[in-house]
C-alpha cells in the first residue's frame, strides 16, 4: 500500500529520527514544532486510524509521533486519552513486531509520567498485561522501554498504583531483566524496581522476597557504568528504609565495603546515592551502624563530607547521626575519624537551614553520651557554634530547636568550664538557665575553674542577669554566689561598679 502524499509530509513533521539508543525515543524536549501543529490541526484524529494501517512502518510512524506529543505536555497526553487512543495502543501490543512494540511502550511511558491520573489512565486501558508480556520478550531492546513504561507508572506518589504493577507480575520479570547482559536494560530494570520498593514496606518485601533479587542487585553496587551504579544504589535504599528487617537484608548482601567505596565515585549522583543507602541501613538498629564501623564507614562517610557542598552533604550528616546517637563506642569511633569539623562546617555559613539542622541535631547526638564525648565537641568550640545558630535571628524555627535540643544534651554532660564561660555572656534565657546550672554543678567541685570563672567576665554577668524570684534561673544565679565569699560578689554587683565609676569621675 503506497502512502499518501499528506500521510508521508505528516510524517516528517512529526517524527524525527529514532535517538541514539534504539531502544527508547529521546526524553529531551522536541521542537514546539509539533505542538503548534497539534493545536491547529486536529492531529489525534489524523494519526488515530494511522495506528490501524495495514503497512507496518506507517503504524509504527505514527505510535512515534503520538509518544513525542505526549511526552511533550500533559495537555497533549490528555487529549491521546480522550481520543481513546490507548485502547488502540494496547491492542496491538501484543501482536505488533518488536519495532511497533517499542514505539507503543514508549506513548504509554510518555502518557503515564505525567500524572497520577494519566497512569491510572493507562491501566484501566489494559495496559500492564501487555507491559508485563513484553518483560519476557527476546528482544532486549522491547523490555527495555516495556520497564520504563512500569517504572513510570510506579513512581507517582499513590501507592496502589504501585501495587498494581507488583499485582501484575512484574517484580520476578524485572529481577530477570537485571540479570541480562544488556547494560542499558539493566539500569531501567533496577530504576523500576526502586519505583515499585519505595512505597510501603509491603512492596519491598515483594521484592525481597523474589529469589536471589537483593543479590543480583547488590553485585552491580561494583559495576563499571556508572549510571547503573546509581540506580542500583538508589534502588537498595528504597528497599532498606523501611524497617530493620529489610535493612539487614540488604546488609547481608555483601555491600560492605563495595558501597563504601562508590563514595569517592567520579560521578556526584553516584555518591549521593551511596550515601542515602549507608543512611538508611545505619539508621534501622545499632548492630547494622556496627557492621558499617567495621568496615571503616565513618572515616569514608567524613571524607565524603570534606569532598562533597551543598545538599548532597545532608545523608552523610545524618549517617553519622545515627550511628553516633546509639551507643558510646559508636559515637567515639566517629569522634576518632574526625567527624566533628565537617560537621561543624555544616553548621557554619553557606549551607541551608535544614543542612545546618541535621548537623546540628548529630553533633548534639555525638555528645550527648558523657563528659568524654563532650570534651573533643567543647575542643572545637561547638557549644558557641550552635549558640550562635540559635540566636540567629534568619534562622527557622526547625533550625533553632534542633540547636537548642543539641546544646541542652551537650551541657549536661560537659565538665569544661572554659567551655561554658563564653556562653555565659551571649546565652539568652531559654539557654542560660542550663548553662548557669550546669556551671554550678562544676564550680562546686573544682576549686580551679572558681577561679576561671571569677577571673573572666563570667561572675559579673550573672549578676546584671534579670532573673524572675523563685525561678530555676534565680536558682542557679543564687547557687553560684554562694560558693563565693559575699565581698567579692558584692564587689561585681553592678551598682558597686557604678559606684567606683562615679568617684573616679
């Protein structure tokens, strides 16, 4: 059958060369060429009986200009919805050679990714059966685009669009599909898994459950591509973070220390991914945080830290934060690995609030386990650092009580007088009630730093401290004069020193 003169021009206007990858069209935006066409002319109703055409590479031409359009704009997904094309689509499907296969997966892809909606769209058209179906096709170039049409049908936020997915049979398909040799299936196969994991723990256990699923994934964690790396990395996680069952699963995949070394990958999203799986398996129980000090994880989790800005810095920060808030030996192994200053950099200027927040709250994690562990923080002047946040007066709410709560855990178990000192004279009064008390638990007992605190500017700020009777303020204010013999507090009175000041004058 010989195309016409108008279906052959409709072709070229709509449908560019095949992109470099056979397998899947390209993702990048085409030229609005298309879509001014598309609103003039009533294009759906142009290329719908295209797709029933007896010659094959008119109906493959025409699934192609179709999945350009809606990958395009939501708008012109809608309307390839409303002209009940899809029903076409899926219909053929299943009986098309691989080229046509290719290009209908693909509009299906396009379609879903934009909305909830639309995906649901889709699936009411009957399409995952034929999705699925196309999992166990030769061609890998078919599965291909076949578990990125799923993988975006999983992603949106409504979990039982997932569920569906999984409900059709497409876990133990895309566990096979990660085990082929083609490189570019891999990836999309791990991406589609990830999707359809994250959503609840039911789905993760799906696919932790699919025989030898965690294993094959785990064995591309040391891959050479590195956008496979990524999105297996990615993938683990989504599975992990949901309860400590699924993390040791993960855990005892032999990951460690393979995904301690994609830290110092070359490519960033790479190590930011490695990270957030790290995270997520050190924050479910103290015996998994063991496993990764065992293999030198906070050493690699700080040298992360001192190569990484910005956001990508937060899975490191909180990493650490889990490991040290759960026990002492934790805590002090990241002390040791000299986790302290990249966190305290991340508390400093230049770095968003809710960065500066998570390192505030896993400083206060690291310290607040005893005097030991408070020392090296009080060393590195952190009790002033997180003051400085607090009182800040362009920092959030979020970033203020996380500083506060830290501060709180670290004075409590500080014995450093000198590190208290300086936070006497700037402290305001949600703060200085814990400092003041915390002082005279100290000078209570060290003669020596009752004489630091005399000979600073300490003991006279007490005394200008406007403090209510009877409150746990006044208290402490009290608590710490007492220990001084009454001519040397009457001596720093502030109406003493105005006193002086005028018989000088």
């Amino acid at each position: 059958m010989r195309r016409s003169r108008s279906t052959r021009r409709l072709e070229c206007s709509l449908c560019p060369q095949w992109p470099t990858s056979p397998a899947v069209p390209s993702t990048s935006r085409p030229s609005t060429l298309p879509v001014v066409f598309a609103s003039t002319v009533d294009v759906m109703s142009l290329l719908r009986p295209l797709l029933l055409d007896n010659v094959p590479s008119i109906q493959e031409s025409a699934a192609i200009a179709l999945g350009r359009l809606a990958n395009y704009s939501e708008e012109l997904a809608t309307d390839i919805v409303s002209n009940d094309i899809l029903h076409h689509l899926v219909m053929s499907l299943s009986q098309q050679n691989r080229s046509y296969k290719k290009a209908a997966a693909y509009v299906l892809r396009s379609v879903a990714k934009h909305s909830e909606h639309l995906a649901r769209c889709v699936i009411n058209a009957g399409a995952l059966e034929s999705l699925v179906s196309c999992l166990e096709e030769f061609d890998p170039e078919v599965k291909e685009v076949a578990a990125l049409a799923l993988a975006y049908i999983a992603k949106h936020n409504d979990p039982t669009l997932a569920l569906q997915v999984a409900d059709a049979g497409a876990v133990p398909l895309l566990i096979l599909c990660v085990q082929e040799p083609n490189v570019p299936l891999k990836r999309v196969a791990a991406t589609a898994i990830g999707e359809i994991a994250k959503h609840s723990e039911e789905l993760a256990h799906r696919v932790a459950d699919t025989e030898g699923a965690i294993k094959h994934l785990a064995l591309l964690i040391a891959h050479p591509d590195k956008q496979l790396k990524k999105q297996v990395c990615a993938c683990l996680a989504n599975i992990a973070k949901h309860n400590e069952e699924l993390a040791v699963t993960v855990a005892e995949a032999d990951i460690f220390p393979k995904i301690l070394y994609c830290l110092k990958d070359a490519d960033p999203q790479v190590r930011k991914n490695a990270a957030n799986c790290i995270r997520e398996i050190a924050k479910q129980s103290s015996e998994l945080a063991n496993i990764i000090v065992h293999y030198g994880g906070p050493g690699a989790i700080v040298d992360y830290l001192n190569h990484t800005t910005g956001v990508a810095k937060l899975p490191g920060i909180m990493t650490l934060g889990f490991i040290g808030g759960f026990d002492e030996s934790l805590a002090m192994s990241i002390i040791v690995s000299e986790g302290i200053a990249p966190l305290c950099e991340a508390v400093g200027p230049g770095n968003e609030d809710h960065v500066k927040a998570a390192a505030a709250w896993s400083l206060g994690q690291l310290g607040r386990h005893s005097p030991q562990h408070a020392k090296p923080l009080c060393e590195k002047n952190v009790p002033a650092i997180l003051l400085s946040v607090f009182i800040n007066q362009e920092s959030s709410e979020d970033l203020k009580n996380q500083a506060k709560r830290a501060l709180k855990s670290i004075i409590r178990v500080c014995k450093e007088i000198d590190a208290l000192i300086p936070l006497v004279n700037v402290a305001q009064p949600p703060i200085i009630k814990y400092v003041l008390e915390k002082c005279a638990m100290i000078l209570e007992k060290n003669l020596q730093a009752k004489k630091k605190f005399a000979q600073s500017s300490a003991l006279l700020s007490i005394q200008e401290i406007k403090a209510e009777p009877g409150s746990k303020l006044k208290a402490a204010i009290d608590k710490i004069n007492a220990l001084y013999p009454p001519e040397i507090i009457e001596h720093y009175k502030p109406e003493t020193v105005n006193n002086l000041l005028s018989n000088i004058q």
